[in-house]
C-alpha cells in the first residue's frame, strides 16, 4: 500500500468506486507535495472519470456529511477527518484565442493529465482496487522533482497561450519550490507574454502575492523581468531597472536594490504588507531623479511621492485599499527617517516625533530600514548597523518613558474649549498643535497636569480668559 495514502478516506473512496464501478485517482498538488515531504494544506483533489458530483454525493450519503456542490464548475466538496476533499470530472479542453475560458468535454485520465499545467502537477496516485496506489506519471514528473525543474506536460507556448496564468504559475511554483523553469516554458513564456492581458488584474495579484510570500521572492521578480511580464503586470516597478550614468557618475540599479531589501525583509518577517512596502519604499525614485554637477545623483522628496503613489498602485493591483495600504503608505513615507537618524546624533524630540508618527508601526518600520542597509562597503554597513541598534535602543528608552506609541493628547478638543468657553474653531486647534510641539520638544512630559498647565499658559498668551477650571481629579 502506498504510503502516502493512510488517510482513511482513500480506502473509503476505493471502496465506494468498486461498488459503482467508478475509475477515481487522487491528483495533482497532493502527490506532488506528499512526494516531496512538503507541508500541504489539507485538501486534496480526487478525479473521477464520470461525473465528480454525483460521485461525491453518494459518499456523502454513505458518510452522512454534507456535499457542496459547484455545478458551474462541474465539482463538488465535501470535508472529512480534518480534509478537505474535492471531486471532479475528468476533463478535455480546447481553447479559443481570445478567452481562458475552455470549452470542457467529459474525457479520461490521459486527457486529464494532459491539460494539466505542469509535469509535477500531473501526477495521479490511483484508488481503484485492480492497481490501489500505483503512481501515474505519464511525463516524468518525478523526474522533474528530482531534477527541480518546472516543465509543462505538452508544448510550453500551447499550454502557456491556451491559459495564459500559467506563466505566472509556473514563476510562483519556481520560486516556491525553488525549482528552475524548463528553457522552453521560459521562451514560450516571452512569446506568449502579451496573452496575459486576458487576465484579471486579481488573478494576477493572487500569485504576484504567493511569490512576494516565498522564502526568496527575488527569485521570482527577475523571472518576471526577464520573460517581460512585469512591466506588463507591474510597469512601476519594471521602471526601477537601470543605471544612468552622467560625467562618469551612475546611481545604484534601483530594481534589483528593490529585490534585495525585499530578500533581507523576508528573513525578519512573514508579514505579506511589510513585503509589499519594501516593494514599494523607492517606487518613486524613476520620478524624482535628477543629476547635480556637484553632488551627483539625489532623488530628493521620492518617499513623499512614493507614499502619494501608493493608493494608485494599489488600486491598479486590485489590493485592499484599506489600513493595509495606509500601512504599506505610511512605511514608504517615513522609511528614511531612522536611516538619517542612525546616521546623525539622536536626539529625544527626533525619536519622538518618529513614534509619534509611526505609532503601532515603528516596530515594522525599523525592520525595514535595517532591510534597507544594502551598501557593499562593510565599514558603512557596519557603522549604520550599530547606529540602528542605538535608535532602537532610544526608542526603547523614550516610550518607556513619554509613551508616544499610538499617542493620544492628553488634553483634548472639548477640554480646551470648556476651560476656555470656546467653540470650535482655529483658536482650539493652535492650542491642540501647541500642547502636542511641547511634549514632542520634550518641553513638557507627556502627562495631562503639565499639559493641563501649559494649555493655560498659552491661553493667557493669546488673551484668553480662563472661564473653569480643571482640577487634578477631573482630567487624571
């Protein structure tokens, strides 16, 4: 018996195809990830040739579980032990030109196989009592594991024009697996590349997202910019690419330094947008690039422009234009704040006012910048290392002690205007700014009798008449 077959489900499933007389074949991403000892999800896609959905209704019956059926797909789900088992017919596919969307007729295992996307994917372990178990591998798709390549089972550019997600696919499984692409899918993959415009911009995300989640999303990017479906997909940072060089002066390859810090963010956290913002921290410097005969190359303001970017880029991506995205804006906006503080003295009010900012945030702020240190000179790197374990160490020291993460005023609006008697209005609002300079310049402490002292202070400098006053108790 084949050992990757213990769950007690399979044995159930030969069971009920010998009573039917029904040919059923566990297939796909579960043979190929129990072959390669790889962590899966629990699901597991169970072909049947037939149909998927009446033989899933009926082992349902005989297990007494529920059945979800997806007649326009033609499959259906049940889950069992902890699985997650889904059915379907066996199936032939032909495509037309301008669509992915096949015309599907009922077909045999070999048909099935055929259609498959790639040669490790193809493969069938099968659940009929006559050979229970036996893998079917028709194109050496354990070959290929062996080898660590990604190939497709019939002609690349076919497979790649007939669904043009493939392409993206076949750089995800790449990256993921950290398999190299056959010579031939890669060629296909540049001939086909302007089928990808048949795509959904969402479909697309949702692998661009699976490769950013990898271990070594570079390994992907330069896929997608070698084969040219990035600057399709992602042409603002397909722009990244390149050195100008004036009087004998270039500036570093934006695209790949984009590529390294995203490498150096992914040892430190798994967190999706953090990746993301490292995508996009220099997404402006294409635009802010200028040359000075006396200081060379700068990019001067590309993280406000870059931060200004971001909701477009998101928009154009289909990405959630949410607190993920503010995330993502607020990360490209202040990512250069801790590099010029590491490399100047620090003082208080500056990491103040850097928590003061980032809030929440300042924890995936620092990992960013520290991802972002990716100059070649070891002194500098080392010297910008130990001033980050400094500004770290500050930040430490200054929330403990002002607690500015996620700061709230300890005066508000409605306490100015009850001390005051005033509406709301302009005069609030200098007290309000005033009131929060002060903690921030480390004039006052962060607490509500100094600020409350303060307020009255400023109230008298503006000739404001102090109409109630507030006792310790009251704004404690």
């Amino acid at each position: 018996m084949c050992e990757h077959l213990q769950h007690p489900i399979f044995s159930i499933i030969k069971n009920l195809a010998t009573q039917t007389n029904t040919e059923c074949y566990v297939i796909g991403g579960y043979v190929r990830d129990r072959i390669m000892d790889r962590p899966f999800k629990n699901d597991v896609d169970i072909l049947v040739i037939g149909s998927g959905i009446e033989f899933a209704t009926k082992l349902g019956e005989q297990l007494k579980t529920k059945v979800a059926v997806y007649k326009s797909f033609g499959t259906a789900m049940l889950v069992f032990n902890g699985l997650d088992v889904e059915f379907v017919g066996a199936r032939k596919e032909s495509y037309r030109k301008e669509s992915r969307k096949p015309i599907v007729e009922d077909g045999t295992l070999e048909d099935d196989q055929n259609r498959r996307d790639f040669t490790i994917n193809a493969m069938a372990y099968s659940l009929n009592e006559a050979n229970y178990g036996e893998l079917l591998d028709p194109f050496d798709g354990l070959a290929d594991i062996q080898n660590r390549l990604i190939r497709t089972p019939l002609e690349p550019s076919e497979t790649f024009s007939d669904d043009p997600l493939r392409m993206m696919r076949a750089i995800r499984f790449a990256t993921q697996l950290n398999f190299r692409i056959d010579i031939k899918a890669i060629q296909a993959i540049v001939e086909n590349k302007e089928r990808i415009k048949i795509i959904s911009k969402e479909r697309i995300t949702d692998e661009l997202n699976k490769i950013i989640l990898s271990k070594k999303p570079s390994t992907g990017f330069k896929y997608l910019f070698d084969t040219g479906l990035l600057e399709l997909i992602f042409p603002a940072m397909h722009h990244l690419y390149g050195v100008d060089i004036v009087d004998g002066r270039g500036h570093k390859d934006n695209f790949y330094h984009t590529l390294e810090v995203l490498d150096n963010v992914c040892e430190l956290s798994d967190d999706l947008w953090l990746r993301w913002a490292a995508i996009m921290h220099d997404i402006a410097k294409p635009a802010t690039k200028r040359y000075d005969k006396r200081i060379g190359w700068t990019f001067h303001g590309h993280e406000d422009k870059g931060a200004r970017m971001v909701p477009k880029l998101f928009a154009e991506l289909k990405l959630p234009l949410n607190e993920k995205m503010k995330f993502v804006q607020k990360l490209v906006q202040l990512h250069l704040r801790p590099i010029v503080l590491a490399q100047d003295i620090v003082t208080d009010s500056a990491v103040r006012r850097l928590l003061y900012e980032a809030s929440d945030d300042i924890d995936a702020l620092m990992m960013l910048c520290h991802a972002d240190v990716t100059t070649k000179n070891e002194y500098k790197k080392t010297k910008y290392r130990q001033n980050f374990e400094l500004v770290k160490q500050k930040l430490k020291d200054v929330e403990e002690r002002d607690q500015l993460r996620n700061w709230q005023p300890p005066i508000t609006g409605e306490d100015i205007m009850r001390v005051f008697g005033l509406g709301p209005g302009r005069q609030v609002g200098i007290i309000k700014n005033a009131i929060r300079e002060a903690i921030l310049e480390g004039d006052i402490p962060n607490e509500k009798v100094a600020a409350y002292e303060f307020m009255v202070q400023e109230g008298k400098r503006m000739s404001l008449t102090v109409k109630e006053s507030l006792t310790f108790g009251s704004i404690n």
